[in-house]
C-alpha cells in the first residue's frame, strides 16, 4: 500500500490547452453526445440537467435580462467563456459584455466577463471545490477590467 502511495508522486498528467480541447472536438475525439467541458486543463464530464436546474435558471435568466439596462450586456445561459488558455467552462449563466453577435468567431474571454453564475444542485461539490477557485482566480486577474452594470 504505501508503495502506491509513495510511487503516484511520479505520475505527471497532461493538462489540455482550449486549442486541444476544440482539435479533438473537430476530429470526433469527443463525442458529442457528451456535454464536456475544460476546467484547468482538464477534460469533465458534465451531469445532465435536473428540472429544479433548469426552473431555477431560466426564472433567474429572465429576472436579470429584465433588469439590464446597459443594451451593451447580455445574459449568457450555459454558454463557454474562456478564462485562460486552459479553462474554458461553461458557466450556469454570466453576464457578458457586448452582444451576442460580437462573438460570433471566439467565445468571450475573461475580460468580457461581468458576472458569472453556477446553479448548484447535483454538481454542489464540484462547483465548490474547483469552479469556485477557478473563478476567483479569474475575477482576483481581472478586477482592473470591471466597469459597473446598470440593472433596474
């Protein structure tokens, strides 16, 4: 027993860039019936989405596109953003400087970011444990990028 323990300290792991991630996306490496998506340069699995998930969502969705008033903000719902050149998760909700059309060729990145919003229900722990540190260490790079939102 210790010996496994003493010898998983030589193991090295590959740590995907986005860029790898979308090749192997472009060659069928992943399948796309699986909803996936790249945290720290790793590839996750996503959980299908429970009612209670998607009701609490959608209600919290339209709360917020009621509110803005900023035409140059939209709501974002489970769409990828790019944080650095190894995460590329696929938030809940965020709220996304521009519009839609702005991103027509790249999804935004980090310094397109207002807000972002995780739902947590079956994924409680994984949003804790590695989405929360993610996101902090994005919104900690990146304050000197923030502007304030009108919401009415």
């Amino acid at each position: 027993m210790s010996t496994a323990i003493e010898s998983s300290s030589s193991i090295h792991f590959k740590y995907w860039t986005v860029q790898e991630y979308h090749r192997m996306s472009d060659l069928g490496i992943l399948d796309p019936s699986e909803r996936t998506e790249l945290i720290a340069g790793q590839i996750i699995l996503m959980t299908a989405k429970r009612t209670p998930h998607v009701l609490t969502l959608r209600l919290l969705a339209t709360a917020l596109e009621n509110a803005l008033v900023d035409p140059a903000v939209f709501v974002s719902t489970q769409y990828p953003i790019r944080l650095d050149n190894f995460s590329e998760p696929e938030p809940d909700l965020a709220l996304v400087k521009g519009t839609i059309l702005d991103y027509a060729q790249a999804h935004p990145g980090a310094e397109d970011i207002y807000l972002v919003i995780e739902v947590a229900d079956s994924t409680l722990k994984q949003d804790c444990e590695v989405k929360d540190k993610l996101y902090a260490r994005w919104r900690s790079l990146s304050l000197e990028n923030r502007v304030s939102l009108n919401i009415g």
